[in-house]
C-alpha cells in the first residue's frame, strides 16, 4: 500500500514516477470507499486524481500556489497534504470542509464555492509574487463549466496583457453540475475532437522554420502564412490570440504525458494553458455514467451505486418544478431561466416537456438576470430559478436592469436558509437583505409546500414588476397539496397560532420551530401567538400597527441574516412611523459565516432553536430565563 506512506507532498517525491499510477488507483479506492459513508463530491474528485498527482509531483506546494476553481474537486489534494486520516469527518459538523479551506492547511491558498473565481485569484498572486521579487509557480485550475462565467473571460483578458507567468490547467471533462452549454463549450468539444492537432501544429511551426530569414517583408509574408494555417488547422488559437501559450489537448489521465507537459510549460515566458481531457467519475462506473447524479452525492452501496437516503416528503424544489409545469401549461408565456442549474432547480421535466421554453444559460448568472429583464419587457413571464448563494453574483443586474425598469421577472429562489454540508459558501441568508431594500421589489416565503404552490400563482398573477419566493434546500412538511391555485393578497401575514400579550412572527420554516416555541412557553403560562410573516417585502402594516396597538411584545424569527432582514424591517417600520411603544427582539442568524453541519446543528449553533425562541420571549414577558440552549453566548 502506498497511500498510507503519503502524509505531505514531499513523501509523494520520494515515489519513483512509475508508481504514481498504482497510487492514483488507491486514491480513488479511498475516494470511493469514503464517501460512501460521508457523501460528497465523487464525480469530479474521480476525474482529477492524475492531475493533482502530477501537480504536486511537479511543484512544491505551499510555496507553489494551486488554485483550485471552486474548490470542490481538491478532494485528492486534501489527501495528499496530511488529512486523509480526517476523510470520515467530510462535510460534517466541525469536520474537514468540502472545498478547500485556508483554515485547514497551508496548502490551501484559495478558497470558493462559487465558480470562475481562479483566474482572477491566479493573477493577483502572480502580481503579488512578482512585486515582492519572488520566483514561485502559480497554477489555476479551472473546469470547462467554469470557464463560461464572465469573471473567467475578464481575467483570461488581463492575464493575456499582462503576461505574466503563470500556468492554467483547464480541466475540460464536459460538465460543470449539468452538461455544458454554450459557444465556449462547442469550441472546446472542436478542440478536443480533432485528433491530429498536436501534429498540425508541429507541422505549421516546421514549415515556419524552413523559410530563410532573407528580408523583412518575407518574414512578414511567414507571418500571415503561419497565421492562416493555423487558424486553418489549430483550433486552440483563440487562447494563443489572448496571449498564452496553448498546449494540448492532452490526456489528463496520462500521468508521464501530464508531468512532462507541466515540465514544459515551465520553460515558456509569459501564461501558459494546459488544456486536458478528463472522464469525471474515472474508476467508478455508476459516475461515469451519470456524472450529474454523482456530482454531489448522499451516502451509497457501493456495489450497487444506490443512495442509501431514505425516501421522504418531496423537496420544495420538486413542489416548484412541478407547479411550475403546471402553471406553463395554462401560461404560454412562462420561461424558465437557469444558470447552469436545471437539475438542482428541479427543472429537468420542465426540460422535457417544454423544451423551447426552457434557457440554460451556463455559469452566467449575471446575463441570466439581465436576460430575464428583457424577455420581460417584451411581454414573457420569466422564471429566474437560481440558488439564493448564486443570487448573490447577479446584483448589480437585478437592481439596474430588473428593478430599475420594473421588469415583470419571476425569481425563483431556492437554497434560501441553511444548507447543511455545502457549508458557508453556499448558505442562503443573505438575499432578504441585499433584496428587500430594491425599490419595486416583492419579496414572499411560504411556511409549507402548499403555499409555495399558491406563492408561484400570486407571481404568474402579479404584473406590476419583479416578485421573488424564496424556499428552502429541505423536504416538505407533507401537507395536502392543493389542486385550486388562488393569489395570496400582496402584503398579507396570516395568524397561525392565537395567544395573549406576545407573538413570534417567523417566516418559512422557522414558522414551525416558532410552533413548537409557543408549545413549550405553555408550561409557564404563556400562550404566544404565531404569525406566519410571509411576505418579507411589503409588509403586513395593518397587523403590525394593531399589535403594537394591542401591546403584544414581538419576536421575529428568520433563519436570514439578521441584519437587515426581516427583524430589520419590523423595526424600520415602527421608527418610520414613530411608532415608540413597540417592543421587538429579533433572533436571526449573527455577524458571522455559519461553517458546514447538518441543518439542524447550523440552525442550533445560529440559536435559531424553539428552544432559544421560548427563552427570549419567556424574558421578554416575564423578565426571567432558562439557560440557552444554542451556541450563541447568553
């Protein structure tokens, strides 16, 4: 056994290169056995095992930099810098992070849950480097998915003026999460397609050779005739007319062609891309088959390749990918929207049965969103389905193109709230924030699948401009679904639970941990009203001028940022109308990034537990309270 000799990089050294091969077998036996346990990211990790050999075979990290875009596929990097023994701690609670993790290792110099953000980090460490008169390598790499993002193309731009000396592997294995789409992603098939380009563009550089140096104006005519052949025979000119130098492609399994291409590119001045050819799920035949499904995968039989998750209420995702079919059926007008997320969104029968109506844009949410803008304005009903994290990348656009012109857009945000092991990166806390401030923008989120489905028919209703419903990455509560859709008035909150002279106004799933707070305050007496505080945007004002009224002290419960959220908005609204008498707490989630868990352990270390919410109200009436139980200080 060879892994278990391997606890840094400088132990991978001491193996003879012939032995990589046999190693690269036992890295991805490890892979395939761990995360059958821990659920992870297979596919891509499978893919990139003789690539992260041959890098740290090639290189010295730290003083190297890698830079992986992503960061999701540095599972192979993580084990060949000292934390396989950590590999049954993946994804959980305090455990080793699913992406690369600054904290974790040295060797770990970047890290992202977003993609296409390696380029530009390549070239602010280049810039770095070369400032402080340093000589290390820089290296970036980079999926063809990836590659389709805007940030990707601003870089490859700067890199190319610059000139600096840096390398880019582009990992090109035809899938981001979903199969890739695009100009980008065509070109790269032609590129990876035309078996005699390597000899093509040995033949044009011989041919140059040959032509006798005998005056500026032939060596000029040699130029145009060396440019035209290969823009006749050498598909990968696009990245030379950029300004690198482009070798490849090659095959990324190779692990001599791999290390010998590394070794070349060091000798070239200026930014070099590598482009390689990999199989994501290489070495397990259920992920190479479906290397969607096993792009992020729950615990699994390994024999069999069958989850071992058990079957459950169907997800909020699959209530909105079904309603929405339901809703384009009556609607011609509906278009789904997605940025590079179909299956994740829940939009692959949608696909299906509507497929001129359905628009996968790639990794690209930003033109997403200005997309939508425009479609809108020439009377369609797009649906902006996106993840609330990769919301967060289209700003500038839903405020400047959206909601400045008030464009009828339907956003569709899933993932809001936590979402357990994907961890910080990706959790959905902040959109009530960085939304409900947009003029023209309404903003709602249901308390159950039902009203998600009522909430989708109060969009497709409303005409007056953007409207977004937010739901969670979790199952449904399994309530009757109803098959008669009705709008929900604009606005409205709806009391779920009557009480006395306090209420907790909760919105989503925290309407039920609000539920459960009000039961347990029974036992000393109080009986709270629960508010189910849909509509984050606008308000209920009627209702929260009749408790003030009334008198009723108020906490507000989101599993959102609390600044600027919901909370937020209750307190802004009482200052607007000098409205002094109102007493409001807000218990939402801190000043802080929440790391990867299980939802409920992400939820209790927030305090966004019944137990935390019957405590703070119980103090809010009585003056007294029982020792808190999250992971917040008392």
């Amino acid at each position: 056994m060879l892994l278990p000799q391997i606890n840094q990089p400088g132990d991978l050294k001491k193996l003879p290169s012939e032995q990589l091969a046999p190693l690269a077998q036992e890295i991805r036996q490890f892979l395939i056995e761990n995360l059958s346990v821990t659920g992870g990211h297979l596919a891509s990790n499978l893919g990139v095992v003789e690539l992260t050999l041959a890098l740290h075979y090639c290189y010295e990290s730290p003083k190297d930099k890698f830079i992986f875009d992503v960061g999701h596929q540095a599972y192979v990097h993580k084990i060949l810098t000292g934390r396989q023994d950590r590999f049954d701690t993946l994804r959980k609670y305090k455990g080793l992070c699913g992406f690369v993790k600054r904290a974790e290792s040295e060797h770990d110099v970047w890290e992202a849950g977003h993609s296409s953000t390696s380029l530009s980090a390549a070239m602010g460490m280049a810039m770095a480097r070369d400032l402080k008169g340093e000589s290390n390598k820089v290296v970036a790499v980079i999926g063809d998915g990836a590659l389709t993002g805007g940030m990707a193309f601003e870089a490859l731009n700067h890199i190319g003026h610059e000139k600096k000396n840096l390398l880019v592997v582009l990992n090109d294995n035809e899938m981001s999460i979903a199969p890739n789409v695009g100009a980008m992603h065509n070109y790269l098939s032609r590129v990876r397609s035309d078996r005699h380009y390597l000899r093509a563009k040995d033949d044009v550089e011989s041919l140059i050779k040959k032509i006798p140096a005998i005056g500026g104006k032939l060596a000029r005519t040699a130029e145009k005739v060396k440019d035209s052949l290969k823009y006749m025979m050498v598909p990968g000119v696009l990245f030379e007319e950029l300004g690198f130098k482009y070798i490849g492609p090659i095959d990324g399994h190779d692990l001599p062609t791999l290390m010998e291409t590394f070794r070349q590119s060091d000798n070239v001045d200026g930014p070099v891309l590598v482009h390689i050819v990999t199989t994501k799920g290489k070495g397990y035949k259920p992920a190479e088959a479906d290397s969607h499904k096993w792009h992020g995968i729950s615990p699994y039989k390994i024999e069999s390749g069958k989850t071992l998750k058990s079957a459950g209420n169907p997800m909020y995702t699959e209530v909105f990918g079904s309603t929405l079919i339901e809703l384009a059926e009556q609607d011609e007008r509906i278009v789904a929207v997605t940025p590079a997320m179909p299956g994740g969104s829940g939009l692959m029968e949608f696909a299906a049965r509507f497929p001129k109506r359905m628009i996968d844009v790639g990794i690209a949410e930003q033109h997403a969103a200005t997309l939508c803008a425009a479609m809108a304005m020439e009377g369609m009903k797009p649906v902006f389905a996106v993840y609330s994290t990769f919301m967060q990348r289209a700003y500038d656009q839903i405020v400047h193109d959206i909601c400045r012109h008030n464009a009828n857009v339907m956003f569709a945000i899933d993932r809001a709230g936590f979402v357990g092991a994907d961890g910080e990166t990706h959790q959905g806390v902040y959109d009530i924030a960085f939304l409900r401030h947009i003029p023209n923008m309404v903003l709602m989120m249901p308390k159950d699948e039902n009203e998600l489905r009522h909430m989708m028919k109060t969009a497709l209703d409303y005409d007056k401009g953007p409207i977004g419903f937010r739901y969670p990455r979790v199952n449904g509560l399994g309530v009757p679904l109803d098959q008669q859709l009705k709008a929900i008035p604009i606005g409205s909150w709806e009391t779920v639970r009557e009480g006395d002279n306090c209420a907790i106004l909760a919105v989503g799933p925290m309407v039920q941990t609000a539920l459960a707070a009000a039961e347990l305050l029974k036992s000393s007496g109080i009986q709270a009203s629960v508010v189910n505080a849909r509509f984050l945007k606008p308000l209920d004002e009627k209702m929260l001028t009749d408790l003030a009224d009334r008198g009723v002290k108020l906490l507000v419960m989101e599993e959102a940022s609390q600044a600027g959220g919901l909370g937020s908005a209750v307190l802004e609204f009482y200052a607007s109308h000098g409205i002094s008498h109102a007493e409001v707490r807000i218990l939402g989630v801190p000043d802080c990034f929440i790391e990867h868990g299980s939802i409920k352990e992400q939820q209790q270390e927030a305090g966004l537990t019944a137990e935390h919410a019957a405590d703070l109200v119980r103090e809010s009436v009585t003056g007294s309270r029982l020792a808190l139980k999250s992971g917040l200080p008392s």
